[in-house]
C-alpha cells in the first residue's frame, strides 16, 4: 500500500485517509471544552490489519497536543490503542487511566 496520508476535516469533526474512490477510514470525535473525545474509528473490511487505525489515532494524538487538548477515548479501539501505547498517556484524560488499565481486548 502507498504512503498514507491523515486528512484532519474540523468542520466534520473527523479525521479521514481517502483509500480509494468513495472509501475512507476515518476517525470522529466532539469537542467538549479541553477534551477531544474519540467517538469511533472506522476501517472498510478490506482494509483492515494495515494499521490504518492506528494512523489516524497517531494523527489526532498530535493534534491534542498541539491544541493543549486531553483525550478521552470512547470508542473500544481508542481505548485498546491507549492501552498498546503508553507513550500516547500524556494526552489521555485522567478520568480514562482506570478504563485504558482495565481493559482487555477481544478478539472476534
């Protein structure tokens, strides 16, 4: 796969990587005075296992701390990305420590 590239589009609330004519994976989140909160991520089937995830959580991470913003991860995989990725804990919200901490992934 060619280099990826993170489009951040504020006025959607979103962060998207185009794939391919009328694909996107794609991260959403809100607002809520300092803190970006991830609703969900997305990945099409068919692309997924190439860490395209894990891009657009690298990308909204630098965002928060370019704005001086904390993360709360809502969605399961912000939350099991926090939890893979210690380094990422100086954006995450304090009130999510316990919740990244405790939990533990599934796989299908």
């Amino acid at each position: 796969m060619r280099s990826v590239t993170v489009e951040h589009r504020p006025e959607l609330k979103m962060f998207l990587i185009r794939l391919e004519p009328g694909k996107h994976a794609f991260l959403s989140y809100t607002l809520e005075r300092d803190r970006v909160c991830i609703k969900s991520t997305f990945v099409p089937p068919e692309y997924r296992g190439r860490g395209l995830a894990a891009k657009l959580m690298e990308a909204v991470i630098t965002w928060a701390r370019s704005q001086r913003l904390l993360v709360v991860p809502i969605c399961s995989y912000a939350v099991y990305y926090f939890k893979k990725h210690r380094e990422a804990w100086d954006v995450l919200a304090p009130e999510s420590l316990e919740t990244v901490k405790s939990y533990e992934h599934e796989r299908a």
